[in-house]
C-alpha cells in the first residue's frame, strides 16, 4: 500500500517536535536531586497559582458567556470583543502595569495620593493571571450554551422552575464540559507563564527553572522542566478526553434583563475589564507623555517583526503536509497529535531543551536560526490547525476531477488545494507571527548576543527599573496581540456561519 505523500515530512515535524523531550531527559539523567524540599514549595506554588486563576476565571468567565450568549444587549457583538479584550494583552504586559500602579510609590500613590496594597507574590500573580485568562472560560462556556436550545429551559419554567433554578439544574449541568475545557486552557497556560510569576517574585517551575539556566545549572533547570512537564502532561490527557458541543441544536435562549439587573452587570464586571484592559493601557499612555519616544531603537520592532515572520513562513511550509496527513488516516493523525506537544511546552522549557542542543552544535548555539526553530516547535499547532481546518471543508471532488482530468497530485495541489486553502494557510501564518511577536521565554534563553526584540527589551527595563521605557514596546505588543485576538474571533464567527 502506497503512503500518502505528506507522511514523510509529517513523520519528520514528529519527531523534530520529541527532540525537546529528549534532550532534557539526557540534561537530567546527570542531576543526582531529584526531588527535594525547595521543590516542594514550588510544586506548593505552581500548583496554588493555578488553582486559583482557575477558579477566578470560572467565577468571571462563566457569567460573561452567559451575559453574551443570552442576554439581550444592544450592541451584542461590541460587547462580545470587549469581553475578550483581555485576550489582546500579555500577561507579563499586565503583571508589569499592575505592577508598577499599585504598592508604596507606585503611579496610582505618585499621581493621587492614594495608598493602595502591593501587587506580588502569589497573590499578586492570582489577579493577574485571572484577569488575562477568564476569557478562555468564557469563550469555551459560550460555545456549549449557544448549542443548546431554548425549549429545555422553557419545559424547565413550564413544570413550575425559576429562572435560577433553570439555570443551576438545566442549563449548567449540560455546559460543564465547556467550563472545563477553559478552566483547563486557565490552568495550561498559567503553568507555562513566565512573565507574571517572575514580576511578581513568585517562586513558580517557570521563575525557577529560569533562574537555574542563569546560574549555569542546566541539569537542575531540565529537572525541574521534566517535572513540570509531567503536570502538563496530565491536563493534556484529560484535555484529550473532554468532548464540547459546538454545533447549534435549536433555537437560543434570549433574555430581556430589567434596567437595574443591566445596572448590576455593569457595576459588577466593568471594574474587572478596566482593571484588566484600561490600567495597562492609561500606565503605558501615563509613560509614554511623560518619557516619550526618547530611548527607544526602533530597530527593535524590526528584529521582532522579520524574525516572526520568518517563524511564520517555516511553520506554514511544515504545516501543509502534517495537516494533509492528519486527514489521511489514523497514522497522520497520530504525527499531527505529537505535534501539538510543542504548544504544550512551555516557552522556558523548550528553550533550556534547545540551549543544550544548540551547545551540542556549535553552528546553531545563540543564533537566529535556533530561535526560529523554537518559535516553529512551539506555534507550530496553530498553523496545522488553521490548515487542516480549511483543508477539511475542499471539495474532494475538485481533486478527484483534476486527476480524472490527467493532472499529477503535484499539479492537482498547485492548482487546485492550494488556492483553496489559502485563506487557512495565510490565517495559520498569521496566528504564529503574532505569537511568536509575543513570545518572552524562549527569546530570553536562545536570542542571538545583542538581539532585542519587543518581549525581551520589555523585561529589560522591568529588570532595571527604566519603567517609562517600556511605554512604546508595551503599546506595539498590545496592538500586535489585538491583531491576534481578531482572527480569532473571525474564525468563531467563520464557524458559526458554517454551523
């Protein structure tokens, strides 16, 4: 039997995705700690961490879906994007706002006078965290209850429910599959995060296994990866196992809220997303009148830029086969599933993996190439995703008519798959740019000797304390990311039309 034509290239995208795995195995097969009492206070504060951003998204996230799935608001789809809003800011970016507002000098006492409490240490991290991560949850929570349909709340209210007991009894039980695929997305990328447990002096995996890379000790900092990476691990699995409803089953519910219960909402939430969107937005407005543009090298957005774009490139070229073999049969889309390990990793992890092997390969050690093959590891499931998405919806006749017609598989791709899909592949390519624009951990580790970009100069000036400096890369990283978050929400919107 002949194998498809992208299982090469998809096969190899595998097992260059495992590579990471490997090397820090090897790295901490030669470190004799394996589990110790320090690491039980950062396995202590990566797990709290976590718990509680997760329950702070729930306890956010879950009445906004139901605020934009059901309730009638004017302006719905303008309410929609300001709730998501959150998903346009860094979280390092609001742990260095948050940061710097609040506490003993900071802007909010400088400017107002007005003592406010220090934002650190786990705390600290929890608030942030939730505020840049809730909108996973609501999104998630939304999809499931836009699948449902009004007529069982409605058979709920005719047998004698309330409202509130439709909700608790009908509604929720029926959405708990979509409130834990977000909480789980809450807990996957709060274990990754670097940025904001780092700015808030928070002993986490990542913060650690950081400061162990800048003490030379590779083997304790693959150890420590490892040892993350079992937990990521874990959620992926359960990950695997959650099946959300996506598609519509009938007609939506629509609420018609009172006046005063539309006051409460506002009153409730609208300090949480000015918290969350307009505080880093004023910081960096406050910086950026009061130092200007003085300071900073515009050659800077440019090393971010082509750097990202080459990320994007190479990624979409090692995409296209792996999501074609994906849809080939069960073998394809076992290599497309190992691929996703490389978005599961986190940023500081694959880095201190890639480290290591660059150190094995001189040629590689602290260049650009190295950074590029980290930014396609890691953002390479966005691209495949996109791809095999749009791939999914050809016309497999077309194919067919064009080989029937005596055109080669090469020619049927050029001529016909191609064009077809380039709407997903240039969405793919976009999606890695913006992240990888974004990307702070693995910069940091595997940036070549003097190469700034957006993230790593932002974390510079943190780390010196030239606050008004970040104002510009701050701003650009904020409208960059916003970029990211509307190609998202046009595919949500892509895939209810298609619904």
């Amino acid at each position: 039997m002949r194998l498809p034509a992208s299982y090469p290239m998809a096969l190899l995208a595998a097992l260059i995705t495992l590579t990471p795995i490997y090397v820090l195995i090897t790295l901490a097969s030669d470190t004799s700690s394996v589990f110790d009492s320090h690491n039980l206070d950062i396995l202590a504060n990566t797990l709290s961490l976590m718990a509680l951003t997760v329950l702070g998204s729930i306890l956010i996230g879950v009445p906004l879906a139901f605020i934009s799935a059901y309730v009638h608001l004017p302006f719905k789809k303008l309410w929609l994007v300001i709730f998501a809003a959150p998903l346009a800011i860094p979280s390092y970016i609001g742990a260095f706002t948050l940061y710097a507002a609040f506490g003993p000098g900071g802007e909010i006492n400088n400017l107002l006078g007005i003592p406010t409490p220090s934002m650190d240490g786990l705390s600290g991290a929890a608030i942030v965290m939730t505020l840049y991560t809730f909108p996973f949850v609501m999104m998630t929570t939304r999809s499931s209850l836009l699948s449902l349909d009004a007529s069982m709340v409605n058979a709920a209210r005719t047998l004698g429910m309330s409202m509130t007991q439709s909700v608790f009894k009908v509604i929720l039980p029926r959405v708990v599959n979509g409130i834990a695929a977000g909480s789980l997305l809450v807990a996957l990328y709060t274990l990754s995060d670097f940025g904001t447990p780092a700015m808030m002096r928070l002993d986490t995996f990542t913060r650690v296994i950081y400061v162990e890379y800048n003490a030379f000790a590779l083997g304790r900092a693959a150890m420590l990866s490892l040892q993350l990476m079992v937990i990521v691990g874990f959620l992926l699995m359960i990950e695997s196992q959650i099946k959300t409803a996506t598609e519509r089953q009938g007609r939506p519910l629509i609420l018609f809220p009172k006046k005063w219960q539309l006051s409460a909402m506002f009153i409730t939430f609208a300090p949480i997303l000015l918290l969350a969107i307009g505080l880093p937005l004023a910081i960096f407005s406050l910086w950026l009148a009061r130092d200007g543009f003085s300071g900073f090298d515009f050659s800077i957005a440019w090393n971010s830029t082509y750097a990202s774009a080459i990320a994007a490139v190479v990624a979409v070229i090692v995409a296209i086969p792996v999501a074609h073999a994906a849809l080939s049969g069960k073998a394809g889309k076992v290599m497309e599933r190992v691929t996703y390990f490389g978005f599961g990793i986190p940023g500081i992890v694959m880095g201190t993996a890639l480290v290591y092997g660059g150190l094995q390969l001189p040629f590689l050690y602290q260049t650009l190439g190295l950074l590029i093959i980290a930014y396609t590891l890691r953002f390479l499931p966005l691209a495949v995703g996109s791809v095999r998405t749009s791939t999914e919806h050809l016309d497999p006749s077309l194919v067919k008519s064009a080989r029937v017609l005596g055109a080669s598989p090469r020619e049927a791709f050029m001529r016909i798959t191609l064009p077809l899909t380039m709407r997903g592949i240039i969405a793919g390519a976009a999606l890695v740019f913006l992240e990888s624009m974004r990307e702070l951990e693995a910069t940091l580790l595997l940036g070549p000797t003097g190469f700034e970009t957006l993230s790593t100069y932002l974390w510079r000036v943190y780390e010196a304390g030239y606050f008004g400096r970040a104002a510009i890369p701050g701003l650009l990283l904020v409208v960059i990311s916003a970029c990211a978050l509307a190609i998202m929400l046009t595919g949500e919107k892509r895939n209810q039309l298609e619904h």
